[in-house]
C-alpha cells in the first residue's frame, strides 16, 4: 500500500490576469499579472504556507484557487469529488465534441513542437534558454488542454476523428443517462424528506432501472472500443492521465456555487467582513442555509450553530449579539465559525491572524490547529510573517510577483533556502539573540511593476547575485532535491 499522500488539489500553470483600463483600437491590452504560471500540489490534511511581500500575489493566489477570481488560464484540479458525483457541463461538452477538441489539442502541440526544433536548432547561449522557455511555456499550454480531455477518455485519444466521434457518442449517452439518474434520486430525496407523495416517489424510482441498462450498454460499447484500441506506449501514456479530479476553471457559476461548501475563505479584517446588521448566528446561519444543511425556521439550526460556536471558543448565549459588541479575536473566531459550519475540505485562511495583537494570534493559530485535526482539514495559510508561517505551515511556498519562487517542506526551507530572495525573507526576522552573527540582507528597491515585469527573472533588480542570464532568461521551477523546487539560476550552495 503507498504512503503516498493524496493531492486534493493540483494547480497546473495558473495564471491571473487583470486588464488595466480600457482596450484601445490599435493598442495591446494591458495586464497585471497577478498569478503568471504557479504549479504545486496542495495534498489532503495539510497546511500549505504561502509567504512573500505584500503585492506578490499571495491573496490573489487564494481567492483564484476558491474561483472567486475566475482564474485566466491553467487548471486548477479539485480531487475532493469526482465527476460522477454531480452534473458538469465541461465534461458534458468534451463527450459531445472530442473530435475538435482533439484538433485544437494537436494544432497546439504542433506550435511546442515547432518551437522546440527552433530551440534545438540555435547555437548554445543565452538566446537558445529564452527559446527553451518559450518551448516549455508552450509545452505546457499544450498538456493543460490536452488532460482536460485525457482525464476523461484516456488512451482513447489515441482513436481516428471518426472513431472518437463514434466514442464520444456513447460517452454522451451514458453521460446524459446518468445525469438523468442523478435528477431522479434528487427528487426522491426532496420528496421522501416532506415525507408526502408515496405514488409520485414510486413512479419516479421506477423509471431508473432503465436508465441504468441505458448506462450500462454504453458502457459496454465504450470498453468494446477500447479493447480495440492498439496497445501503443502513447495508449498506455494517454491511459495512466486518466483521472475523476474535477477542473475548477471550466465550471459554471452555478456548479462552483454548489462546490462552495467544500472550498472556504476565511477573511483577513475581522471588522469588514462581518455585516454589523446581522446577529452572529444569522452570520454563520447564512451559509446553510444556502447549501441547503438547514431550512428557514428549523429549531435543529440553533443547537448546530451554538455548537459550533463553542468548538470556535464562542459562548453559546452570544448567538443573539451583534459585531460591534465583540472584540476583534472573537470577530474572527466567528469568521472561523461560519466557514466552518458548512464543513468545508479546503480552507484558505487569508492572513487570519495579521489584523490581531500577538497574543490573539497564539490563540487563533492554535484553534486553527485543533479544529484542522477535528474536521481533517487542508489549510491555504497566506501571511507575510515568517514566524507564524514556520509554526502552522507543513510546507510553504515563496512567492515574488505573480510567480513560486521555491516551495518546500517547512523544516528544510528555513534550514537551507536556495533562493536568494527567500535567504532575506529569513535574514529578516527578528531575532532576541544577541551574539547572533545571521547577516541582514536589505532588500533595495520596491517590486517592479505586474503590468510590466521584467524580463528573465523578475527579481533580478533586486538580486545581488543577478548577472547576464538572470536578465534574460526566466528560470524554470525546477526540484532541486525530493520535495524541494526552486526558480533561480544561481541557486545558493549548489555548483553551477
């Protein structure tokens, strides 16, 4: 059995553009770039740090994630449910249309693999790694619309047009079939729940058998095809992608709505993002209501709520108070309280603790802690102190404009970081001992502007040990050691 830890969810090559005032005819549209092609893996149970200066894109990373911010390009791959579990209109449309979207997949990969013969063919020099990147952001791109599909069909891909259309055809069927089943049994459940209409439940169960022989035909007719496929390593490569995650960034508003409950925020200001005309428990009511957990009026929803108040360190008789009679700790354990009420997997704590005084934040940070174990929770845990990132945080990321500059386990970062940038994110924590020799390493300059970067790494202009290729070349987010990646060309304590 593999010790293997369960990826929850897998970000490949996000990007998050916003555009910046108004096209104008003639003129390129201009973009912060907030996020510009994170990948990593947030795996089940942990605490994912996320650290950097304010304005690298830390928040925006987290609210891309949750798709309050539709995300500009990349996938974002959620492994909490499956695509059985509920109808999407994504998946619907690939079984509907995988001859084209096969051919937009290939007119992709014929750019990657143009711009790799251009890059294979120019003379060794810093020209030839800028034509690498420029290969492997189109690779990427490639692969990203490639596995949206894959992830599906698997080494069904490696079908003719007309064999795929053939096979989509029955994908859509069983599709179809099954998203009718799913609508059968959400009516039954609705009705059998008011406890009225026993004839109307009868004949809706007993349209289903049915529909599950229409299932399972098809079925049969999809495995007919893939026992005829050829047996090719490109089968076997387009097989082993097959995946039920579900990608965040294809789902409608009202899909993402409905997975909402699994995926939380809990807000930085404790004063801003309560409404001080509503009570606590209409607060933290709110939210289940909209999932549905709680109806209107249901005395059940009271006793939840007070005990969920409780496990958040609130005392149940506040449950009829209103913000402004709270402190700003109890403000956030109740901002706490209603993203946990609905029982989410995913949480992004989006500086939590930084808006409280120090000795609040020792409490939050431990409830955190022990509502994670209770709950078998995944924290996003954005801050800009390192010190609180080192105790909650299993692994962290560094960020610095838009980009993961090194990401590893918490330890082994704050032992021997490789970037130069996260080397003076942690000469500069405060230190109470005296005889300490640790070097201070003044950051000159202020970030660069996000509409526009600078070419090759972009924090050359700040980097003292930036030279010719750092200028030039974008560094690739490489594993320099297991679980230890990092983006720099002069990696600290390592041979060039």
């Amino acid at each position: 059995m593999s010790n293997e830890p369960k990826v929850l969810l897998k970000i490949s090559n996000l990007k998050q553009y916003f555009p910046v005032g108004k096209k104008q005819v003639g003129k390129p549209q201009a973009f912060v770039k907030a996020n510009d092609g994170i990948s990593l893996n947030i795996y089940e149970g942990e605490t994912f740090g996320l650290v950097g200066e304010s304005g690298c894109g830390k928040s925006t990373l987290g609210r891309t994630l949750l798709q309050l911010y539709r995300q500009t390009g990349g996938r974002t791959v959620y492994y909490g449910r499956t695509v059985e579990d509920f109808d999407l209109k994504y998946v619907e449309e690939i079984f509907k249309n995988l001859p084209e979207k096969k051919k937009k997949c290939e007119e992709l990969r014929a750019k990657a693999q143009k711009a790799r013969k251009d890059y294979e063919a120019m003379p060794d020099g810093i020209e030839k790694k800028a034509a690498g990147q420029h290969f492997a952001e189109l690779d990427s791109e490639a692969k990203n619309a490639l596995l949206d599909i894959t992830a599906l069909i698997g080494g069904l891909y490696t079908l003719t047009e007309h064999e795929l259309a053939e096979a989509g055809k029955h994908y859509s069927a069983e599709y179809l079939a099954m998203k009718e089943i799913r609508k059968i049994n959400a009516k039954v459940e609705e009705l059998e729940k008011n406890g009225k209409a026993a004839d109307k439940i009868s004949q809706l169960k007993s349209s289903i058998p049915a529909l599950e022989k229409k299932v399972q035909e098809e079925l049969a007719e999809i495995q007919k095809i893939r026992d005829n496929c050829s047996k090719s390593g490109e089968f076997d490569e387009y097989e082993s992608q097959k995946d039920n995650g579900i990608n965040l960034a294809n789902l409608t508003d009202a899909e993402m709505r409905y997975l909402r409950r699994d995926l939380q925020l809990i807000f930085q200001d404790p004063y801003s993002s309560l409404n001080p005309r509503m009570t606590v428990g209409q607060i933290i009511g709110e939210g289940l209501q909209a999932h549905g957990m709680f109806k209107k009026g249901d005395p059940k929803m009271q006793d939840y709520i007070m005990e969920i108040m409780e496990k958040c360190g609130l005392a149940s008789y506040f449950i009829h108070r209103y913000p402004h009679q709270f402190s700003g700790g109890q403000r956030q354990r109740i901002g706490i309280a209603r993203s946990l009420a609905v029982n989410p997997k995913f949480v992004v704590c989006d500086e939590a603790v930084s808006a409280l005084d120090v000795s609040i934040q020792s409490q939050i940070i431990n409830l955190l802690l022990d509502l994670k174990e209770q709950n078998n929770l995944t924290y996003l845990f954005i801050s800009h102190d390192l010190s609180v990132i080192k105790y909650i945080s299993d692994r962290i990321g560094v960020m610095y404009l838009g980009n993961m500059m090194e990401l590893s386990d918490t330890e082994h970062l704050f032992a021997h970081p490789y970037h130069p940038y996260t080397e003076a994110l942690l000469s500069a924590i405060p230190t109470t001992d005296v005889d300490s020799k640790k070097e201070s390493i003044i950051l000159e300059g202020d970030i660069p502007s996000p509409i526009n970067p600078p070419k090759g790494c972009k924090f050359h202009t700040r980097c003292r040990y930036c030279t010719e290729i750092c200028q030039n070349v974008t560094p690739a987010f490489e594993e320099v050691e297991p679980g230890h990646f990092v983006a720099c060309h002069h990696k600290l304590g390592v041979e060039e």
